[in-house]
DNA sequence: GCATAATGTGAGCAAATACTTGCATCTGGC
DNA sequence: GCCAGATGCAAGTATTTGCTCACATTATGC
C-alpha cells in the first residue's frame, strides 16, 4: 500500500519495474507538449500518445489530467529549490552583491534552460491546487532569499524578498517571452533592479 | 456593411439599437465570469446564460469566443493606455519622480480596480492571436514610458522601460495575486523599485 | 513450469463545448 | 398599419475530452 486513495490532485505512483519508465515517459511528454504547444493542447489522450504509452497505463499512475501537472510543477520547483539553496550556500558569506549574483544566476539559469516550459508550469501552478510538497518548496525558495537579506544586515527581510522575487520573476519572465537569451545581460539587468530596489551604490 | 468578413478573431458587431445593449450584456457577462470564475469557467453557453441572451445572439456578434476575449483585451488596453498618457501628459515637466509616481499611480489603480480581472486578462492575452489594434496599445503604453525617460535625460531609454514596466508588472502582480490591495504601500514599493533601477538617490 | 500479481491495452462512454440553423419576434420608415 | 430587414431565440450537431473497464500480456516467487 504506498499511498494510493484520494483520487484527486495527488497522484498515485507506486513502481516496481518497467512502471517507472511509463510514468517517466508520460512526464516527459506531458512536459513537451507543454513546452512546444501549450496547455491548451495538453489532453490526456496526446499523452499518452506522445509518451508511446496507453491511456489505460496513464490512468493507473495519474489519477488525474492535473495529476501529472502537478507532478511536472512540484518536479520543477524541487530543482529551482534545490539550485537556490546550493547557490546561496556556496556564496553565503562572500558579501551582498556576491549573494545576489548568486542567486540571480541561479534564477536565470532555471528560466533560460527552457523558457517555454518554464512559464507553462508557473501559469499551470497559479490554477492548480497546489499541494503542500510544492508549497513547502515555494516557501523553502523565499527562505533562502530571506536568509541572505538577513545574513547581510538587511531588516524587514520578509518583506523584500517578497518584492524581489517579484521584480526577478517579472523581468525574467518578459524578457523570456520576448526571446531574450542572453544570460550574462539578463544577470546585469536583474543585478541593476535588485540592488536598485535595495538601495546598494550599484555597479 | 461595417466590417463583418475574416470569421477569425475579429468580431462583426454591427450596431444598429437595442444590439448595442446585446453586446456589452456579453461583454459584462464575460468579464464577471472571467473575474469570479477563472479563465476555463468561460464557455460562450455561459457567457449567453450570464448576459441574458441566446447563444444564437451571442454568434450573431462574436464568431467566436476567442473574439470575445480579444475584446475585452483591447477594452482593458485602451484604458490602461488612455490613463498612462493623460497622467504622463499632466505630470510632464515636474522631474522625474514626479512623473514616475504619476504612472505608477495609473498602473496601480489599473491592477486593483479589478484585480483578478486584470490578472485573468493579462493571462488570456498571452495565447490569443493579438489583433493590431491592442498591439498599438500596448507599444503605445511603452512609447509613454519612454517618452518619460527621454524627457528626463535618461538614454537608452526603450530597454530601460521595457525593464521598469516588466519590474512594475511583477511587482503588481505578485502584490495583488497575494491579496494585497493597499495603494499607498504598493505605490512606495513601485516607487523604490523603479527609481532604483534608474539609479536615483532615492527616498 | 506455473500460479499470481503487476502492468499494459484500447475500444468506448458520458459529459462538455463551440458553433449552426431554421424560425419567431421586434422595429422603424413609409 | 405594414412590411422588410434587423435582431433574438434555443434545440440540435459534430467534435473533443477526460476517464473506465474488461481483457491481454508480462514478470516473479516458488
């Protein structure tokens, strides 16, 4: 018994052998539909096509279409997670500007390293319920921030890092959508409003 | 004949007497159920059934519920746009905090008139087709902020406001997503972000 | 080898949805 | 008053979509 009632959003993925490599195909398929068509065009049937799997297969381990979004979401934020925390444990102590580098190339690295599907997922995650894994993630992510304003002296350190995360996440996301893939001007531009936005003497 | 071909996006609403009043019932119905319900809640039946009027009617003016949606999308530009160039028209001149704070004002009171209006028609615009004339919108609306920078001697000034009004948008959009609706605390952050972007001293 | 459980299959169902069509009703100019 | 065109109606169609179910295939412990 490995978890497996409330057919609702939580999915129900018990493995043994091959099963894995049929939820991993239809994960990966739902994530490129997702990149190169949309989510309108994310229908359980094309799944399980794309993912060279049968519809029967797709039900036994998603309960649900949302199911496998959900899935693709919590898997997205776990690496974004991941990377902050890694990225701002080898910079902590190395001073502000050092800390934001950090973390921005963090952040751009995660957008730029699929643009498309990036942004589905997080359109996807504002209508999903959202479960509390992701939602633990999503908090984890703003406390790293949080603990970087601190660790250098910066006060109502909650607050900011609301705003900041708001201010990268927007200009990351416009420039993505208009094309943009330069990462090294992408890193001046984020580093130029979040020092801005922190009143740094700026570069 | 005033415009009725090309059955796409476009919409023929010919108007004549009470189908003036057919017309924005659809169009208020639409933008209620888009507020209160979400973007996948939109069916044209509902639409119909919330305005008071017959599919039938419905199809009569909008070919499609796409074109209903691209409607309310230029509606909401075009005032967005109106309201952007009458404050930066009446702040021209004052400095450049002066007339950042007279846009930013215009923004905000755009974001939380309606806030999930606002989101859900910002998200919507995204996968429709864009029709010319919303496009000259929003380049208008970006011409402002230009012509703002420009005033005050800022150079390069189109990639400046392409990142401010991304910076602003994150901004807004994470403030109201999140419940917030208190003007005056959102126009001091908006403030402090732009400005600092821009390199001012700052308040 | 074989019984048993795990996994895979895909035709098909019920509901939803965008949209059409044929007809009824209203309205304004004469 | 009357009629031609504008407007309104809603049952109905064709398609799509999420999902089920009854059965086939494969793997594994013994």
């Amino acid at each position: 018994m490995t978890a497996k009632n409330t057919p609702i959003n939580p999915r129900k993925t018990p493995r043994q052998a091959r099963s894995r490599a049929t939820c991993d195909a239809i994960l990966e398929a739902a994530a490129r539909i997702l990149e190169r068509q949309g989510d309108e065009a994310l229908t359980t049937n094309l799944v399980a096509e794309v993912a060279g799997v049968s519809i029967g297969s797709l039900y036994q381990y998603y309960p649900t279409k949302e199911a496998i979004m959900a899935e693709l979401v919590r898997a997205m934020r776990q690496q974004m997670h991941d990377d902050m925390a890694a990225a701002a444990r080898a910079a902590a102590g190395s001073g502000l500007e050092q800390e934001v580098d950090a973390l921005v190339a963090a952040t751009l690295r995660h957008h730029l390293r699929n643009p498309s599907l990036a942004h589905a997922l997080e359109v996807a995650e504002e209508r999903l319920p959202l479960d509390a894994e992701t939602a633990a993630l999503k908090q984890g992510m703003a406390k790293v921030v949080v603990g970087t304003l601190e660790r250098n002296g910066i006060v109502d350190a909650p607050a900011i890092a609301f705003d900041l995360i708001a201010i990268g996440h927007g200009l990351a996301d416009a420039a993505t959508s208009a094309g943009e893939r330069d990462f090294d001007c992408l890193q001046r531009r984020m580093r130029r409003a979040i020092l801005g936005y922190l009143g740094s003497p700026q570069v």
